[in-house]
C-alpha cells in the first residue's frame, strides 16, 4: 500500500436498492485491507436485509438514532458515538428510528466488493 489522501469533494453520494445513501471515501484496488463508506438513511427507513461474505462490518453512528438488527443478537438502540460490529455472514440491517438522517461510517475489512453482498429481501 503506498501513502494516499483521499478528498472528501471527490466523491458522490448515490441511492442503493437498500435503501440507503453510500458515499465511498475510500475503496481502492491499492488498499485490500479496509474500506470506508458514509451511509445516510432517512427518518423511519430500515435498510434492507442482507450480509456480507468475507467481510467485517463496521458501523459508527454520527448522527441520528436508530436500532441495529444483526442475526444472533437482540435488537439494539444506537446513537452518536456507537460502534456495531458486524461479523462476516450475519444478516443485519439498521432502522432509523428518529426524525433525522441516520449517519453512520461503515468500516468494511476486507474492503467492500460488491461480489461479497447478498440481499436477503
């Protein structure tokens, strides 16, 4: 891997069928080990249920209140400052609750490969 800075204006954010909005701040061919992703869903969404293959997940909660649902664990009240920590092949989504956008970064290692996701809807 070699020394990087990667702006923030360089990136867009778009719409995924799991209804959620992904901004991809880093995701690179040159660094396999981790990628980083601002996700927003809107007040009372739930994302889609769904699991990643061979990638952790991690979720930190910036703004916004919602309930975390991972397979295995009870359902769980989230705010800013909370870590959720998604092992690979958990089903999970994420339900905002509050009446703001649910902002959180999700911290995926390996990185993120779209071959990796699995919709569960």
């Amino acid at each position: 891997m070699k020394a990087y800075i990667a702006k923030r204006a360089s990136t867009t954010e778009f719409m995924t069928d799991e209804r959620c909005s992904i901004c991809e701040i880093a995701n690179t061919q040159e660094d396999q080990q981790v990628s980083i992703a601002q996700a927003r869903v809107g007040p009372k969404i739930a994302t889609a249920w769904h699991r990643l293959h061979d990638t952790t997940e991690r979720y930190i909660i910036i703004n916004g209140t919602g309930r975390a649902e991972i397979e295995s664990l009870e359902p769980t009240e989230v705010s800013s400052g909370d870590v959720i920590s998604i092992p690979p092949g958990f089903a999970q989504r994420i339900v905002n609750t509050g009446d703001v956008d649910l902002i959180f970064y999700c911290v995926c290692s390996p990185r993120f490969q779209q071959k990796n996701y699995e919709t569960l809807e």
